[in-house]
C-alpha cells in the first residue's frame, strides 16, 4: 500500500500575477469623472505650451545655425 501524496499544488505564477494585480487595483482611490476631465484638461493645456516653447527654441537655434553657416561661407 503507497501513500498519495497531497501536498497542494503549486500555483501558477502567471495565475498568481494576476490575482495580485486585481488586488492592487481594487485598492486604488479612482478620481471622479469631473476630477479625470480636469486632469486631463490640465495635461493637454501643458502638453500644448511645452509643443510651443519647444517649437519656438527650435526655431531661434535653426535661425542662428542658419546665420553661423551663411557668414562663414559667403
């Protein structure tokens, strides 16, 4: 007669990955509809002003490259 051996099964980590990952979700402070509108209003606002400064020092380095290539070759 042999015994069986009924140690529980190892989970899977995959398995084990998810769980944890939906434990952590269920813990998170969710921002209302109004905050994420706001938020994301505040986002693009600043994304946009950071696409003009960036444009603008672009440009200023382009033109005084441009001045710098023309004087030294003429």
């Amino acid at each position: 007669m042999t015994k069986t051996n009924t140690a529980p099964k190892p989970e899977n980590r995959i398995v084990r990955y998810f769980k944890d990952t939906r434990a952590e979700i269920a813990k998170v402070t969710w921002p209302t509809r109004e905050e994420g509108l706001r938020l994301s209003a505040i986002v693009f606002l600043v994304t946009v002003v950071s696409t003009i400064v960036l444009f603008g020092v672009d440009s200023l380095f382009a033109f005084v490259i441009g001045l710098l290539i023309r004087g030294t070759a003429g």
